[in-house]
C-alpha cells in the first residue's frame, strides 16, 4: 500500500516514515509538511492512504479531508493527533475520515490500523470514542438552527422571520442557550458550539 504522511514537525514525520517503511507491504511514497503541500501531493502521487496530522498551517488535516471528499478522491485519510477533542472527532467523521488516531498510538498500532483501513474498515483510537460518547450535544435541533443563524450574522428579526418565530421566542432560545452552554454571550456560544463541533 501506498502512503503520504503529512505532518509540520519534521522529526516526527520522519520517525514515523522510517517506521512504517519497515513494514512489508507499506510504501511511504511522499512527506508534505503543511496542508497545502499534503494536497497537491495526494492529487499527484495517488496514495493509497494520507496520514495526516489535524493542525498543520496553511490547511488543517480536516480541510485537505474535505477537499479530498468534494473530489470524490479516492485516497483514504487517516488523522493522527494529540488532541482528544471530541469536537474534533465529531468534524472528522463529517469529512469522512477513514481513521482519527492519537500521535502516542505505537507504530505496530497504526501499521495495523492502516491495514484495516486499506481493507475499508474505519478505526477510531479508543480514548477518541470514550471522548466523544462523554462530549455528546446537549442542543436541540432548534437551538442548533438559532446558533447557525448567529453565526451567519442573523438579527433577531431575520430569524424570526426565516423561523417563523415570535422575536420574544427567539431571544428566550438564546437566553436558554448560552445558559446551557454557560457561555459569556451570544458570540461565546457560537464559539462554544462550532468547536465542539455541534454546528
């Protein structure tokens, strides 16, 4: 199998190429050390799998996943990080990753993970799961739908009228929010909400 491993810290990148290209039946075919390099890299080369790391500059791990998804690209993607943030997850499984791993994760681990996602099983590190089942979306569908209008900019009269809701309705939503996700104000909840990935 084919692999491009993108990752911005140079000696762990190369850690984990040395490592993997030990193993029989796994190529290391390319190293990109941002999101950008990562996805021109995929388009040309073909891989079979791109690690890729979550935070990298220019495009994040999750972007070049999107990208890769609105492609229609056939690469499987595998996010390696140190973050186990349920908000995280909850945007890689939108993105259709294949694997959400941890950078501690030994690399007989991940060798084997990358098998079964070769094979078109999906792995996620368990500590990721356990986050993610704690971390699950307090919301309603309804208080989403106001969040989503905030975040697009949204007054209170706009929402009332794209929600058919009375103005009151709607500015006790948003008290009921921001209370529930003890946020600061209407800003902070957005906040709160997009990163943890309930929006």
């Amino acid at each position: 199998m084919k692999i491009v491993i993108a990752e911005d810290q140079g000696m762990l990148r190369g850690a984990i190429s040395r490592l993997l290209g030990m193993e029989e039946d796994i190529t290391v075919i390319g190293e990109a050390d941002n999101g950008k390099e990562a996805l021109e890299l995929i388009r040309t080369a073909e891989p079979d799998i791109a690690i890729l790391d979550i935070e990298m500059s220019v495009l994040s791990g999750l972007e070049v996943a999107k990208k890769l998804k609105n492609d229609k690209n056939q690469c499987r993607v595998a996010i390696v990080t140190t973050f186990a943030r349920s908000g995280y997850l909850q945007k890689a499984v939108k993105a259709d990753v294949q694997g959400y791993l941890l950078k501690e994760t030994p690399v007989s681990e991940l060798a084997e993970a990358l098998h079964k996602i070769h094979r078109g099983e999906r792995v996620f590190s368990p500590q990721l799961t356990f986050t993610f089942l704690e971390a699950s979306n307090p919301l309603t569908k309804r208080e989403i739908e106001i969040l989503q209008c905030l975040k697009s900019g949204d007054s209170v009269k706009e929402m009332s009228q794209t929600l058919y809701l009375s103005e009151g309705t709607i500015r006790n939503y948003i008290s009921e929010i921001i209370q529930k996700l003890e946020a600061k104000n209407r800003i902070d909840a957005v906040t709160i909400a997009d990163e943890k990935g309930w929006l």
